[in-house]
C-alpha cells in the first residue's frame, strides 16, 4: 500500500509541470482576443474606459492592450510568467471592479466569474511559476 501511494505522489509531482504548462496556454489563449480587439481599436477602448470613469482612459487603454499582448507571448514561452503576473492580475482586479462586479457572478450575465478564473490562474502562476515546460527553467539551467 505505502508503495502505491509513494507511485501516485510520484505521477502527481510529474504531472504539475505539465499542468503549469497547459494553465499558460489555456491564460495565452485567452488573452489573445481581448488584447488584439484592444489594439485593433484602441480609441474606442479608450473611450469606453472614459464611460467607465477610469482615471486616464488612453493611458489606461494603452497599458491594457499592451500589458494584455506582452502576457500572451510571455506566458506562451514561460518566459517571466510571475512577472507578467503581476500586471496581469491587476488589469483582472480592474475589469472585475469597473465592469463586472455589478453583474454578479454568473458569466452568462456578463459576471465577474471568468476574470475571477483567470485571476486564480495568475495567482497560482505567480506562486509556482513557469514549471519545467519553459523557457524559464531553459534559462535557468543554463545559468547553472
């Protein structure tokens, strides 16, 4: 018995690589169509954000898109994935205030439950990291 639960503490350790692996793809994946509909208009991002009341809409609509598309190719590369977690968490903390909160938490109500989800998922990012499947851990044996 102590060798089969030894076995599957084995295959679970193994396996959170390739679940922090597949969380990145899954966060890349769907940042990447907010982020490209952000720079393919920006102005009007902008002055949705003004509607919003958020401070500086252009500024704020710049820093969005970009911190939004810089996060699809770093987490895609596991390069940096706590660092662009950071940002990311704050534009998710943004969106849940300024557009979703009032919605409650129902997704098919325009809710707060997707960013919420994603917001856990940087959470556990930015506390594990990139994993094994990233050019986070490549550099890092190449330092060693």
């Amino acid at each position: 018995m102590i060798k089969l639960i030894n076995q599957f503490q084995s295959l679970a350790q193994k396996s959170g690589d390739i679940s922090l692996f597949l969380l990145r793809i899954l966060l890349a994946y769907g940042f990447w169509e907010p982020a490209k509909m952000k720079w393919d208009d920006i102005q009007s991002v902008a002055d949705w954000f003004e509607s919003l009341g958020i401070f500086a809409p252009k500024l704020n609509a710049y820093m969005a898109a970009s911190t939004e598309m810089l996060g699809v190719f770093l987490l895609a590369l596991g390069l940096g994935s706590r660092f662009i977690a950071i940002p990311l968490i704050v534009v998710m903390l943004v969106a849940i205030k300024t557009v979703h909160w009032e919605n409650g938490f129902l997704a098919s109500d325009n809710g707060f439950e997707i960013p919420l989800y994603y917001l856990s998922m940087l959470l556990i990012l930015f506390s594990f990291g990139s994993g094994k499947l990233s050019l986070d851990f490549v550099i890092q044996k190449i330092k060693k």
